[in-house]
C-alpha cells in the first residue's frame, strides 16, 4: 500500500469517527416518548430518556442505539434483565421500530405479552422468561420473520400455543417451558425448519405428539416432559438425526418404543421414565453418546432382558425402575467408568 492511499485511508477513518461522534444525532421523539413510558410502567419512575439518550451513557440505561446516520439514531436493543422489576411491559414498546433485542428476563413483570411486540419487524431475541407473565402467548409474534430465539420460559401465561407460530422463518429457540400451556402441541411447529430447541416441558399438554415435529431436521433438544401428552411416537420422528437430548418423562405415552431411536446416534439424553410404554427397549448399542438415561414402568407380561449399554462408554445416569426386566445385570456395568447414578 502507498504512502498516498495509506493517509487517504487514515483520513477517511477520521472521517467515519468524526461522522460517529456528530452532536446532531438525535433519537428520534417517537422513540423518547416510548422509551419513558416503558421505563415508567416497568417501575423504573426515576429513568429519563431524552434525544440526547444515544450520545450520552449517562442518559442510556438498559439501552443500545444503532443504525446512526446523519441526524438519527434509533434504540437496537433494551435489556433489563434481573432486576427486580415489578411492573408491565407497555404496549408503546412496538413503537421502538428498530428493536432487535429485548431483555426483560428475571424480573417480576406481571400481566400480559402486548400483542403489538408482533409489530416488530426487526426483532431476533425475545427474552421474557422468569417472570409473572399471564394470558396467552400472542399469536402475532407468529409475522415477527426476524425472530431466531424466543423465551417464554417461568411464566404463568396459559392457553393454547399459537399455531401462528409455525410462520416463523428464523427461530432456532422456543423455550415455553414452565408455563400453564393447554391445548395440543400444534402441528404448525413442524414447519420452523430452523428450529434447534423446542422446550416445552412442565405445561398442560394434552392430545398426541403431532407428526410434522419429525420434520425439525436440525433439532437438538426436546424438551416435553411433565405434561399430559398421549399415543404412541410418531413414525415421523425417525428423522431427527440430530437430537442430543429427548426428554419426554411424565407423560401419559403408549405403544412400543420405536427401534429408530437408535438411529438417534448423537443422543445423550434419553429420558421416557413414567409413561405406559410397552418393553422391550430397542437394540441401543448404537447410541455411544449416551450419557442419562431414564425408563420406568415398561409393560411386559413374560419379562425382559437388560438394555444393551456396553457401547455407552460416557453412561452417567441410569435409571431402570419397574421394568419387567430379569436375569441378571451385565457385568460390563462395572467397566462404565462414568456412571455415577444407578
Ligand atoms: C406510539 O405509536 C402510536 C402509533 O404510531 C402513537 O399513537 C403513540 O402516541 C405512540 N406512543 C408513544 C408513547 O410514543
Ligand atoms: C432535543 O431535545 C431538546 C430538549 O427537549 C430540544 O430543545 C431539542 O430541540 C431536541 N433536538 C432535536 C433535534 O429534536
Ligand atoms: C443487540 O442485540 C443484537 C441482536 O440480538 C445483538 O446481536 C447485539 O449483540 C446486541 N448489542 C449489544 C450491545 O448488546
Ligand atoms: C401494528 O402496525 C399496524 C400498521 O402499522 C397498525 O395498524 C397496528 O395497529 C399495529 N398493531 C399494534 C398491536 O400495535
Ligand atoms: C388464562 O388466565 C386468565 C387469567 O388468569 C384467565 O382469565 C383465563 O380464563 C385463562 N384462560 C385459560 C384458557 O385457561
Ligand atoms: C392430565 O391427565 C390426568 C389423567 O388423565 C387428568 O387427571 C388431569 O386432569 C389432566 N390434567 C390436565 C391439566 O389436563
Ligand atoms: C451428529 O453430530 C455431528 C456433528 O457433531 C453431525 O455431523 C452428524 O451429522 C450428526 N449425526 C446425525 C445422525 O445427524
Ligand atoms: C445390538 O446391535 C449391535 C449392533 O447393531 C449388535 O452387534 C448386537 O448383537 C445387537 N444385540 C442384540 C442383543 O441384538
Ligand atoms: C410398574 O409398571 C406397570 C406397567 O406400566 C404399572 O401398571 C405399575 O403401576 C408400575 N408399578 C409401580 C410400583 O410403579
Ligand atoms: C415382551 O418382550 C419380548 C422381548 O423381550 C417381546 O418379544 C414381546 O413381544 C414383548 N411382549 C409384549 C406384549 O410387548
């Protein structure tokens, strides 16, 4: 690089810094005015935002501004997260048009989710989890195209899921879990082709595990347990190659477990204790990453033989109550250098 092109360079870095550090950039009234209404309605009386909020830090608590052009910046991301909060969350928050992340986990927000947070059409991360959130779940979270993670998780909120949420185009996390959550699992879910994580567990479930979830090709976990799901595993499910963890304890599940949860060969967590599954366990002695494993209450009137677990080098927790098992316990459970829980 030439002397020439190498000041012209530092010249026009101090060009893009002077430009950052411009005093007219102001955030727009819209945004001021929603900022201390929202502040004002989660119990933060003493916070005031002004058009000066993005420039200076001392007036930009909870807040990040971003997209600063000219004469404009605008709020990115409001986080308050534990800090004992106790308050609602306003509905003026939809008004912060440039929203990509809000943070307001951990506190002790009660009533509801305002159904314009749907309005935010830039928004990736939505965490509300940990508070006393309750109703329902607004459908209009479904158009949010932009969402990739969604934390509902440690609320009271009750109702259905909406089916409207299957629209989603980016979500790699939904996390409802410990929730008051009724209704069936929606079918729609199936078609979030992102998603990773599905946690729903410790809600009021009920009906049959819908088949499109087998269409989540790229889940890692799902998160069931303690609801009141019934049938049998869908056929479906064979497809989810890449699962980690399956935890659907606590449930009302019936029918033969599946051989194809052995083609789950990422698994490390393994968890169907306390359903009405029929016994045998599959063949498993391909699952070598298994770590936690959990069955009980296994139906079968003639008894049967111990899982075979002497690939699952990495096993840590093993619990096998109540199922029909006889003869004796392999003795390669004494060379499972990890397993601690028995
Ligand atoms: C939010 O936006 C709505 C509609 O654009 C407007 O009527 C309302 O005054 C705004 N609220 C605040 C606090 O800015
Ligand atoms: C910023 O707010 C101050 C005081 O409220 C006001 O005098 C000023 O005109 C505002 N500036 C802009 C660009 O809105
Ligand atoms: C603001 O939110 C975005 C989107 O969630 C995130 O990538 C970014 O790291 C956040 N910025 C700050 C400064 O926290
Ligand atoms: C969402 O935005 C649309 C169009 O801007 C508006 O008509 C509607 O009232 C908004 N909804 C909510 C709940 O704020
Ligand atoms: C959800 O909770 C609210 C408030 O507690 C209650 O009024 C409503 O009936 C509940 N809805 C369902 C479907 O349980
Ligand atoms: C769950 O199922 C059990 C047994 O079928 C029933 O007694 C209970 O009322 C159900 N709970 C809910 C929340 O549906
Ligand atoms: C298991 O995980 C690895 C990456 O850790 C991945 O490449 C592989 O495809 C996964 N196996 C299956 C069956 O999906
Ligand atoms: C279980 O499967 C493994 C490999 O697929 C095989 O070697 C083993 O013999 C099988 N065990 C039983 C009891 O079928
Ligand atoms: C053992 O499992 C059977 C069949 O699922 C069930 O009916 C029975 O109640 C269970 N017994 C105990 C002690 O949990
Ligand atoms: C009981 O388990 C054996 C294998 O151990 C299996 O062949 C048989 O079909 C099972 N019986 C029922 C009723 O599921």
């Amino acid at each position: 690089m030439g002397k020439k092109s190498s000041s012209l360079l530092i010249f026009f870095l101090l060009l893009q810094l002077s430009s950052k550090l411009r005093s007219d950039q102001h955030l727009p009234k819209s945004e001021v005015d929603a900022l201390n209404t929202i502040a004002a309605l989660l119990g933060l009386k003493q916070l005031r935002y002004s058009n000066d909020s993005c420039r200076n830090p001392l007036l930009a608590d909870g807040i990040k501004c971003d997209y600063c052009g000219s004469t404009t910046c605008h709020v990115t991301n409001l986080t308050f997260p534990n800090q004992d909060l106790t308050g609602v969350i306003a509905q003026e928050v939809a008004n912060l048009t440039y929203l990509k992340e809000l943070d307001l986990s951990g506190n002790q927000l009660y009533g509801s989710i305002p159904v314009s947070l749907g309005n935010l059409s830039s928004l990736s991360i939505l965490d509300l989890s940990f508070n006393y959130l309750i109703g329902p779940i607004p459908a209009s979270l479904g158009s949010i195209q932009s969402l990739t993670r969604l934390y509902l998780f440690n609320n009271f909120l009750n109702d259905s899921i909406p089916q409207a949420l299957g629209a989603l185009r980016s979500l790699q996390i939904l996390s409802l879990g410990q929730n008051r959550l009724s209704g069936r699992v929606p079918d729609e879910l199936g078609n979030i082709a992102t998603l990773e994580f599905l946690g729903l567990k410790e809600n009021r479930l009920s009906g049959d595990l819908p088949k499109g979830l087998g269409k989540l090709s790229k889940l890692r976990s799902f998160y069931m347990s303690s609801n009141n799901l019934t049938g049998e595993l869908p056929r479906s499910f064979s497809n989810l190659g890449n699962l980690r963890v399956f935890s659907l304890h606590g449930n009302y599940m019936s029918g033969h477990i599946p051989d194809f949860i052995n083609s789950w060969t990422n698994l490390s967590t393994l968890r169907l204790m306390g359903n009405d599954f029929e016994g045998p366990l599959p063949n498993i002695s391909t699952l070598i990453w298994l770590e936690d494993l959990w069955v009980s209450d296994l139906r079968n009137s003639t008894g049967l033989p111990f899982p075979q677990l002497s690939t699952s080098k990495n096993l840590y927790s093993l619990i096998l109550r109540n199922c029909s098992i006889s003869g004796q316990i392999p003795p390669y459970i004494g060379d499972l250098s990890s397993l601690t829980y028995l």
